[in-house]
C-alpha cells in the first residue's frame, strides 16, 4: 500500500513539471470561500497573469488546483495582437484551455470574430467555436456554425453553412478554409459564388480575395445570364478579366443556341474575346437539327473587334489577333470602350481544317466567320459544300441562313457546282460568280454571272443520250429534286451536244474540277477526320 501511495505521488509530481501558477496581479478585495474548496473570492478591477497571457475581469474565483472562474467584462491579452473578450471565463492553468461565453469576440490585427461560446487554447494558440460565429476582415465577413483559428498561422477553418459576403459576391459552402494574412479562401467542399454578373459553382479550388485571382476545379461552371462555361478546372483574374477553363470544358450560349468543347479555353473579358482549342467542336441547335462544325480553334468575339485584312485581289483573309501583354493605359482605354464593343454584334470564327455537318448541307473550308447580326457564314480558302448530290467551290463563299434554314448563297471567283452523274461523269457548271437560292433547305435556283459555263450529261428517260457543253457569260439555272431542270441562256449561248464517246476524259472537265467525295462528312463524327 505504501509503494503504491509512493507511485501515485510521483505520478502526481512529473505531471505538475512544467506547469506555472496563475498569478494575481490586482484585486480591490480578497476573501477566502471555504465552502468552495477554499477558493479566493476576488471583487474590483481584478487582473491575472499566466505565463505571457494577462486576464482581467470584475470578479472571480481563484482555486488552489490553479484554475480560474471569471466574471463581467472578461479581457484575455495574449502576445502583442491576439485579445479575447467575454462575459464568463472558465480556464485551466494546467491545460491552458479558456472556455469564454457570452458575448464573445477574439480580435486579432485586422480580424474580428464573434460568437457566444468559444474554447481557446493558450498553449497551442488554437480557438474553436460552435453554435454559430461571425467573422469580420477589412471587407469580407464570414459566418458559419462551427469554426477553428489558429492564431499563428492565422488560418480559419469553417464548417457547416459557411457563408462569405463580400461588396462584389457571396460564397456560400460548407467547409471552407480562410487566411487573414494572405486573404485567400480555399474551397473544401461544393461552392457556390454568386457576384453581379455571374455565378461559380465548383467542388474544390481557392480566391485571393485580395488580389481577385481564383482557381476552381471538380465540376467547376461558371454560369451568367446568357452563357454556361465548364470544366476540369476554371481560373479567373477578375481584375484583368482574364478566365482560363482546362479540360472537358464546355460553353452553352442559351441566347444563341451554342454550345462549343473543347480541351483548352481562354475569355478575355476587356476585349470580348474567347478562345476554345483542342478538339475543338461548335454546336449550333435548331429546332428539327443541330449543325457540327470542328476546326483548330473557335473564337467568339465581335464584329468591332474583328481584323479583316482585304487584299488586292480581293481574296478576303482572316487575321488572327496577336496575344499580347496589356499596359496599364491599354486597360483603360479597353475598359472605357466596354459599352461600345457590348452594343456589337457577336461574331464567330473557326481557324484552320475547318469541317461542319449538319443533315441538309456539309463543309470545310480553312477559315470560316458567322455573323449573328445577318446569320452570315463565310468560308475561305479552298471552301467546299455539299448540299445534297451538289457540291459547290470557290474562292470564298458565303451563306446565307435565318432560323436555321439555309436561303441564299454567293460564292466569288472560280465558282463552280458538280453533281456526280455516274463513277466517272461529272455535271459541271462554272461561273465567275454564282448566287444560289434555297427552297425547303434544297437548292432551286442559280445565277451564273460571267464566263458561264456547264458541262450536262443528256437523258432520254434514264438513259445517257449525249453531253452538253455550253459557253454562255450569264444564265439562270433551275433545279429540281436536286437535278438540272431548265437553263435559261441571258446572252447568246455557243452550245453543242457530243455524242457519249466523242470527248475525251480531258474534255469533259472544266478547268480547276476537282471532286472532294472522299473528304465530304456523312455524319457529324466524319468532321474530326
């Protein structure tokens, strides 16, 4: 029993190793309370000291296993920046843990947490709350039911309903993770951030709310009243207006009926400007079909920002705009002619191995622009279309288009239509230029004006009477179910019909045919080849 006794006092003396006495500093009375545990009662102005942390209160109780009730107007200072106040303390000298309710606020440099029951621990600088906290920074208050700082880090972490307001967006979680000193936010679970102009919505990712740079990723999508941007993951500058989606990204315009993937995007928002490369695919929805249009790279803008370059030759060009480093001044100036460029009309462009598909009409072409304002697509560089048995080529060509259904097209210089009469006959006709007339989405109608000429394969019922080949400078051309059905010659025509076997392979092709068969799309996956 003895030993025992002996081994309980020496476990009692190394537990006590270390650990200092709570000091009283001041009271403006003392007395001793031997119904609770021989306590020192101490009334007025009562102040504290244990180790570097300083305690003042109105009241309190003093006890020998050196610990501590405080009461009214609780002030713990611990270091040069950290103060604690509340309206009931509890604290253990030995476990430096302080148990504060009612009324309480730990402010700590710029920070300003409030809550009604907060523990701290003065040894690991560790304070946690639950039941619901309020946290105020410069402009950034935050709330949520459960919280822990640490003071040395400065680092907050929230949990449950955690709410952060600031002048510019609300982001509302539920864990989240807060630094006063760098004042960068990191999402820990679903987000939602809701600002003036949009809303963000991701599953992990941080904002530098002082430098409004933010890193969203897991099902990030950034959404606005007329767009939808997704992605692997979303980086957003707000201050240069710079957005930056990577992987699986999608873009859904609901006031146009878009939507464009892609691997990488990029959204300069100064200039209006946005950037979808890597498999790179633009779908536009219309009511009974869709049409698909691939290329290296989509870019959305608007018609004052566009660069076209026209040559001598009047061959029109597109110009890609060079990425360059804005200055200061260069912001301003984008920035006050915002209202400007929004009043523009949107317009899209589709650089290099461009190829579409949509059921009624196919194409490719190197460059391509749409204008929403006119539903015009231009296509340049060796363009191509295949509408139905036509296939149609030019030095650039131009379609027009409203609600989806195709009306007019114009195609300019070297403008020539084949039709494929059989494996190794062609129906040609060819033109300086042509303006084509749609009916019920099929061509009906050309005007071929200047160096007209066809090449016709003749029929008797099905059988192949003779060819046709006629040099006229304007006509008019009528076609039915697909097929020539009358010529209308406007200036006098020289026109012969050959026999079947009278002209060579050679003759029997205008100059410049070429057959694209092999490279037409036939469904909408042929556009990637």
């Amino acid at each position: 029993m003895k030993q025992y006794l002996l081994f309980i006092l020496l476990l009692i003396s190394i537990s006590s190793i270390g650990q200092t006495r709570i000091e009283l500093l001041n009271a403006n009375s003392l007395e001793y309370d031997e119904d609770n545990g021989a306590a020192k009662r101490l009334l007025g102005n009562v102040s504290f000291k244990h180790e570097s942390a300083l305690m003042y209160c109105d009241s309190a109780y003093l006890y020998p296993d050196n610990s501590l009730d405080a009461f009214g107007n609780v002030h713990i200072q611990q270091g040069d920046t950290l103060n604690l106040y509340g309206q009931l303390l509890k604290y253990n000298g030995n476990t430096k843990m302080a148990e504060l309710t009612r009324q309480v606020r730990l402010i700590d440099k710029d920070i300003t947490l409030t809550t009604e029951f907060l523990k701290y621990n003065l040894s690991s600088d560790l304070a946690n709350y639950s039941g619901g906290g309020k946290i105020v920074n410069k402009e950034n208050t935050l709330t949520s039911i459960n919280g822990y700082y640490f003071a040395k880090s400065k680092d907050f972490y929230f949990k449950h309903r955690v709410i952060l307001v600031n002048p510019e967006y609300t982001v509302s979680c539920d864990t989240l993770k807060y630094n006063t000193l760098s004042e960068i936010a990191y999402f820990l679970s679903p987000t939602q951030i809701v600002g003036k102009e949009n809303t963000i919505y991701c599953e992990n990712g941080w904002y530098d709310t002082q430098k409004n740079i933010a890193q969203f990723n897991k099902n990030a999508r950034l959404t606005n009243p007329k767009q939808q941007l997704k992605g692997d993951s979303l980086y957003y500058n707000r201050n240069k207006g710079y957005g930056k989606a990577m992987h699986n990204i999608e873009v859904r315009d609901t006031s146009e009926n878009i939507i464009i993937t892609g691997e990488l995007g990029e959204y300069f928002e100064l200039e209006d400007n946005s950037i979808v490369t890597g498999n790179a695919l633009l779908i536009q929805i219309y009511d009974k079909d869709s049409l698909f249009l691939h290329s290296d790279l989509l870019r959305a803008t608007t018609d004052s920002a566009l660069a076209l370059q026209t040559k001598p030759d009047s061959k029109a060009t597109i110009v890609a705009p060079k990425t360059k480093k804005k200055s200061t001044k260069d912001l301003a100036v984008a920035n006050s002619n915002q209202s400007q460029i929004k009043k523009s009309s949107r317009v899209l462009l589709a650089y290099h191995k461009v190829k579409f598909f949509k059921s009624d009409m196919q194409g490719k072409c190197d460059s391509l622009v749409f204008s929403y304002k006119d539903s015009i697509m231009h296509l340049y560089t060796q363009p191509v279309i295949w509408s139905d048995k036509n296939q149609l080529t030019g030095d650039s060509i131009s379609i027009h288009t409203y609600h989806g259904k195709l009306e007019s097209l114009d195609i300019k210089y070297n403008a020539l239509i084949v039709s494929q009469e059989d494996s190794v006959r062609f129906n040609q006709i060819k033109g300086k230029t042509m303006k084509g007339l749609f009916a019920n989405n099929a061509l009906a109608r050309l005007n071929v004006n200047g160096n007209g000429q066809t090449i016709y394969y003749a029929k008797d019922k099905e059988a192949l009477i003779g060819v046709n080949k006629t040099d006229c400078s304007n006509m008019i051309i009528l076609i039915k179910e697909n097929k020539v059905d009358r010529i209308t010659f406007i200036t006098k025509p020289d026109a012969t019909l050959y026999p079947m076997e009278e002209l060579s392979p050679k003759e029997l092709l205008l100059r410049d045919f070429k057959w694209y068969g092999s490279i037409r799309p036939l469904k909408k996956n042929d556009i990637f080849n």
